[in-house]
C-alpha cells in the first residue's frame, strides 16, 4: 500500500471512529441503545475477523513473522472485552468486589 492509500485508509478509519463515538456519545444514559452499539460493534470486529481477516493470512514464514512483529509493536492483538456480570452487580450494590458483607463471590468467567 502506497503513502497516499494508506493516509486515506486513515483518514476514513478516524471518521468511522468519530461517528461511532459521537453516536456512542449520543446515547449517553441509554443503556439499551448503548448495548446496541456495542452488540453491533462485536458483531463487526467477529465478521471482519473471521472473513476478510482470516483470508488476508499470510501463507509464508516470512510475511508471517513480519504480521507478528507489527502486532507485537502496536499493541497486540484486537479483543473486545465483555462486561462480567459481577461488575455490573458491583456497580448496581455499590459495594466492593471484595465482598465484605461475607457472601461467597460469584465466580469469574
């Protein structure tokens, strides 16, 4: 990819960014609608990963190593998080994931 290709391509990333965070923005407050973005969200990073992504794979040990070398250098591999349960219910009770009122934590996972 060319100098010139590759501005653009940012260029068009960093908007698509700043629409989803003004849309994101936009829904502040709305829990509903916010998951929706972020079920929409994951529904994308899934798509792209196991599609365009999967048959973009290098097939050489070459392009291979370099692929990992540019993963490692900026800032490793592409996840989304999910929200546990438990720190919703943190966030709801208000009190500490230490559990001080002595009831057995819920398990991680």
């Amino acid at each position: 990819m060319n100098s010139d290709s590759n501005y653009n391509s940012q260029r068009d990333l960093q908007a698509i960014t700043d629409r989803i965070s003004a849309q994101a923005a936009g829904c502040r407050g709305d829990t509903l609608a916010l998951l929706h973005l972020l079920r929409s969200l994951e529904d994308l990073h899934r798509e792209i990963r196991e599609g365009l992504f999967q048959e973009s794979l290098p097939d050489n040990r070459q392009d291979l190593y370099s692929l990992v070398k540019d993963i490692e250098a900026q800032g490793g591999w592409p996840y989304i998080n999910r929200m546990k349960l438990r720190d919703i219910l943190v966030h709801m009770t208000g009190s500490s994931p230490s559990e001080p009122d002595g009831t057995p934590p819920l398990s991680q996972g």
